[in-house]
C-alpha cells in the first residue's frame, strides 16, 4: 500500500513596512459612565428620560440608553412547613438595567447629576 503525501505549503509571514502610514491615534475623551438598576422597568425609563434632558440642556453627548439583559432571580419555596414535599412555590424578581454613557461632561452636568432626585427603587452609579 502506498501512502500519499500531501505537499505542506507555509504562508510567509507579512512584515510591516516602514513606508506604511501609521493608523492616526484617537485622543483620549472623558466619559462619564452611568448605571442604573431597578425592579420596574416604568420607573428606570422614567429616570432615564430624566438624565437624558438633563445632558441636553447642558449640550453634552450621550450614547444610550443601552439596556442590559434583565437578572431573573428565582426563589422556590415550600407550600408547607413539614409535609407535602411536593407541593412548591417559585416566586421571582427581574432587575432591569440600563446604561448611559455621557462623552466630554462639563461640570455643570455633573453638578446636575449630583442634584439629581429620582424616585426610591432606582439605584444609580456613576463612574468616571
């Protein structure tokens, strides 16, 4: 029996040159990042809509709200105290999250940001 021999072709490695232009470097921007969590998806939207005028009275650039996959905790829980095993119950929670991103933020928004009063039920971080 004859075995054949496949040929092995290796690729060259490609060498920059010296001649090529250089991609031109973005200057690094300030951003303000801004997370916020809550149980119902109504109050979240509300208070985005809430930063969302805030930074266009101040004339800043903002990208999102981008919203996030929704956390579903779920909880099972006996019917009874000592019998009926089987008889259970699921309860569950949904956090809703969001994101918005603030580019190039002045003090006056940040200013705003820190003012800013929303509604019980929303928690909100903000890094810079």
């Amino acid at each position: 029996m004859a075995i054949a021999k496949k040929a092995v072709t290796r690729k060259k490695a490609i060498k920059p040159e010296a001649d090529a232009p250089k991609e031109a470097t973005v200057p690094m921007m300030a951003k303000l990042r801004i997370k916020l969590k809550a149980y119902d998806h109504k109050i979240i939207d509300n208070s985005v809509r809430q930063i969302i005028d805030i930074a266009n009275r101040h004339g800043v650039e903002i990208v999102g709200p981008v919203p996030l996959p929704t956390e579903v905790l779920k909880y099972t829980v006996n019917r009874s105290t000592f019998v009926h095993k089987n008889a259970r119950e699921q309860f569950e929670m949904r956090v809703h999250k969001r994101i918005i991103d603030i580019l190039n933020p002045n003090e006056g928004i940040i200013e705003a940001l820190r003012d800013l009063n929303l509604p019980s039920g929303v928690d909100i971080s903000i890094k810079i």
